[in-house]
C-alpha cells in the first residue's frame, strides 16, 4: 500500500495554523486578525488567510466586523448551551449505532487512545486532540458519514470552549475518570452506560464554563495580529 500523504493546501496549513493559535491563545478573543500581517507572518499571501478566516467565521470563531475586518469572537455561555445540546441528540444517536458494531481491534485502538489520554494529562493541547479522537473512533463506527460530518463541525465549534475546561486539573482528572468508565462501557457492549457518561461529563462542562465565562466577562483584547 502506498504512503503517499497528500501535501496541505496553503489554505489548509493556514486553517491549522489558525485554529492552534486560537487553542493556545495567541489570538485570544476580540483580538483584530490583519491578513496580510498574519499572511506575511505565516509566509503566504493574504488570500489563503481570508480562505481560512471564512471557514473560522462559519464556525463562530470569529466574525467580520465593518471598518475592523476579522475578530475573533468572545466565548459565549448561551453558544455554548445550543452547540452542545445538538451534540447530545446526535452522539446518542451515533453511539447507539456503533457501540454493537464495535470489532475487536477498534476496541483495542480506542484502549490505547486512553492511554495516551493518561499520558498527555499535563498537555492541555495534546490531550484535547487524543481526546477527540477517543469519540470520533466510536462515533466512525456508526457508518453514518453524514451525521459524523455534522459532530466535526460542532466540534470544531466548540474546540476553544473545550480546551478552557480542560486547563483545570481537577476537569482533567475527571474527564480521566469519565473515560475510564466509558471504556468499560465500550468493553460490555454497554451503549447507555457510555451515552450515560457523556450526558455527565456536557453537564459538568456547561455549568463549569458558564460560569468562568461570567467571572471573565469575555472582556476583549486590545491587540491587533
């Protein structure tokens, strides 16, 4: 079989580049995004940049403000709410289909994700992907492309709000403790003990960031990138 990787897209390396920066905090909200600056930053034109931008303005990330060009958006308890409650119907759909159809060997990858879910714990970064790949590995098993789709673009959605839990030891360790009990679902075939978990764990994260977004008040930044 062929290792052939299809290179990225300078619209797709700039869109990844992008999305880390609004994880790590580099373009924290309300921060103006230049594309220019930021093309000549990342050494491309400003034409892949305002590509990238309009996928990130789809997802809530940012938004095109008259005579400021891009901003990214403000974390939003309400957003929030919505996005995830459209997460509960369809992972439960999802996880319902696949938990049966399960193979041996997926259940034996999912165990090693949580793996190395133990060891990215203090790799807030690193782990929100691990962790992401845990769900899609069971959501992929449902083999309903479409409805998968739909789950990628709310997770990209809600990909900053996910990394804020989880700069919380004490949400890290419980997000730990949550996928333990999620694999032992997953090993007795158990599709409601795992939607059971999953219900648990969006509640926790709601109300945890509901109320950090209120103590912050999303106050914006004042730099321009």
């Amino acid at each position: 079989m062929s290792s052939f990787e299809r290179p990225k897209t300078a619209q797709e390396a700039v869109l990844a580049e992008i999305r880390r920066q609004l994880l790590d905090g580099r373009l924290a909200p309300g921060v103006s995004i230049r594309p220019d600056a930021l093309g000549e930053e990342l050494g491309v034109s400003a034409v892949p940049v305002r590509e990238a931008l309009r996928i990130l303005e789809g997802e809530g990330h940012v938004h095109y403000r008259p005579h400021r060009g891009y901003v990214v958006a403000t974390l939003d308890g309400d957003d929030l709410i919505e996005i995830y409650r459209i997460r509960e119907l369809l992972e439960t759909e999802a996880v319902r289909r696949a938990v049966p159809r399960l193979r041996a060997d997926t259940v034996a990858r999912l165990r090693e994700i949580v793996h190395e879910m133990d060891e990215a714990q203090d790799d807030v970064i690193s782990l929100t992907a691990v962790n992401r790949r845990f769900h899609f590995t069971v959501f992929e098993a449902a083999e309903m492309p479409q409805l998968v789709r739909v789950l990628r673009i709310l997770w990209d959605s809600s990909d900053r709000y996910r990394l804020r839990y989880l700069m919380s030891p004490e949400n890290r360790q419980l997000v730990h403790d949550q996928h333990q009990r999620m694999m032992e679902a997953i090993a007795s075939g158990d599709a409601q003990s795992f939607i059971d978990e999953s219900q648990k764990h969006r509640a926790h994260a709601i109300a945890a960031l509901a109320e950090a977004i209120a103590v912050s008040g999303s106050e914006p930044a004042q730099k321009t990138a």
